[in-house]
C-alpha cells in the first residue's frame, strides 16, 4: 500500500516550483495551471509513469518539475526514472534546468526544441505529457500537433497523457476531444482513461474553463519506424495559437537576469524618505 502524503509538505514543495516559473506569454498560450490542481496533477503523472521514461512536449505549467521535486523530497515514494522537456521556450527550459541543478534532481532535463521541426533523435521514451495549445480555432490540430511529437518520442509505443479544455457548456472542447481521439486512433492508440474536468487555471477571460486528462496507450505491436518530419502544413500552423495567430518564433530566448524569483527593476521605483 502506498503511503499517505503529507499535504503540507506536497503544497509547500510545489510553491517552490510556482516561484521559480517564468511570467507566462499568452501570446503563445502560455496560460499556468493553479497550485492545488498542480499538487493533485503531479501526484496523478508520478504513479502513472512511475518507474518510465517520460517526454514532456512543452511544460510551461512545471508539472515535470513537481513530479520530480516530490519525489526527490520522499514526499512520494514512486515516479519516473527518467524526465525531459522540450520547450521552445528558453526561459523554460533554463528554469528547469536551473531547479534540478539547485535541487540535485539527477533525473530532471530540459532540451530547447520547436516542435514544428523534426523531433530530435534521442534514446525512446516510454510515455509522454502534453498540454497543448487547446486548438479552439484549428478543430484540435495544435493538439494533434503536439501529441504527433509525444507519438514519436515513444516510438508510437507506450502511453501518452494528453491535458485539453474540456467544459459541458461549450462546443469546440468537444470538438477538440473527438479531434484528438480520432487522431489517435488513426496512429495505432486507443484512448485507456479520461479523467474529465479536472484543472483550473490562471485564465481571465474564461477563469472556469477545465481540462481533462486524456490517457492514451498504443495498441499490443503498435512500434513503428519514425520519420519525423518538419510541420509545414498552412492548414495545420493557421490559427495555432488562437484565431490568426500563427507561429512566428522559433525559439523565445531568455534575457539573463540575476533576480530569477524577484521583482524585475522595471517593475517598481522607490519614493525616498525625506530627510529632515
Ligand atoms: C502552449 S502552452 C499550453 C498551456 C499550458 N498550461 C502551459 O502554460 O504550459 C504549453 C507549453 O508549450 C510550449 N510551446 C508553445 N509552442 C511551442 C512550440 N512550437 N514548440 C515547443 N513548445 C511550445 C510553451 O512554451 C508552453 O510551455
């Protein structure tokens, strides 16, 4: 039986990580999840790969960071064996870099990588995590786009956690979710969970729009040769993150700061004391 965890000590671990994510671009859909729904998140990805090798593509929220950091801190007692995010974000990836050099995470790595282009050759992963542009403006295809990477990443063998909108109310979650079933099915994977609505997050304009988690898993023999292929496809890059915003960066650079965690200069000034 597993152990129970020690609540105060899972939050306060994960507010370590929350102040340590880089200011989210909306532009680009960078739009965090919030800290109770990360703890609960985190815990779920721990046991689910544990002991695997997991590929995150993207990672804004971190939640590669806290599935490590609990684990590390023996707040959970099982977990991946192996850990990497390719983000196209390069204060992302040095922010997880940064955090498992400070905190010793041996088995936490970040990589910069557009995942328009051809997904690097690296040793096979055994699942992989996204949470994606939700595709409200593409019918899912930011979606479809990110879990092809994860796909290839495993060698379209093993299991994939795919985290998008999904709300009662509005049409194109739904639409997304059969757009990202179909898309799976049609490469060999049959959805094995769905856990729905289950995470909020830092969003004004829609503060209670929730995703799932869609679990997928390869079907038995499912292992296919890899040809991985830069995205070009005008139909699959238009409105990719939102109504006509399509991708224009290939890669966000960081501008090196010494205050990682603080207030930016530019945020404040001081009014003086007067002196008499
Ligand atoms: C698009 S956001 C989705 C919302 C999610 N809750 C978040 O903020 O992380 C997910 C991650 O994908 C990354 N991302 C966006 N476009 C990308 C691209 N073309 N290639 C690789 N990563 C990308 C973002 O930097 C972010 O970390």
């Amino acid at each position: 039986m597993t152990k129970p965890i020690d609540l105060k000590q899972a939050i306060n671990a994960i507010s370590d990580v929350v102040q340590n994510r880089p200011r989210p671009l909306r532009e680009f859909d960078q739009i965090y999840m919030k800290t109770g729904d990360m703890v609960m998140q985190s815990e779920f990805v721990a046991s689910w790969a544990d002991a695997k090798r997991l590929a995150f593509i993207g990672d804004g929220d971190a939640i590669s960071i806290c599935v490590a950091y609990l684990q590390n801190r023996g707040i959970i007692d099982y977990g991946p064996s192996r850990i990497t995010v390719f983000d196209f974000d390069e204060r992302i990836v040095q922010a997880v870099k940064r955090f498992a050099d400070k905190e010793r995470l041996e088995h936490l790595d970040a990589t910069l990588y557009n995942c328009l282009d051809a997904f690097p050759s690296v040793p096979k992963f055994d699942c992989f995590y996204t949470n994606p542009p939700w595709g409200a403006s593409n019918n899912g295809e930011s979606v479809n786009v990110f879990t092809q990477r994860g796909m290839e990443a495993i060698g379209y063998d093993g299991h994939g956690l795919v985290v998008i909108a999904d709300d009662e109310e509005l049409d194109w979650p739904k639409q997304v979710l059969a757009s990202a079933q179909s898309f799976a099915l049609d490469r060999g994977f049959y959805v094995s969970r769905m856990a729905p609505r289950l995470h909020l997050y830092h969003l004004d304009d829609a503060p209670e729009l929730r995703s799932c988690n869609l679990a997928i898993s390869a079907l038995p023999g499912n292992g296919r040769a890899i040809a991985s292929d830069p995205i070009t496809d005008p139909q699959r890059l238009a409105n990719f993150y939102g109504r006509s915003k399509a991708p224009r960066a290939r890669y966000i650079r960081e501008r090196k700061t010494l205050n990682y965690g603080m207030a930016h200069d530019d945020e404040y000034h001081l009014e003086l004391m007067d002196k008499t």
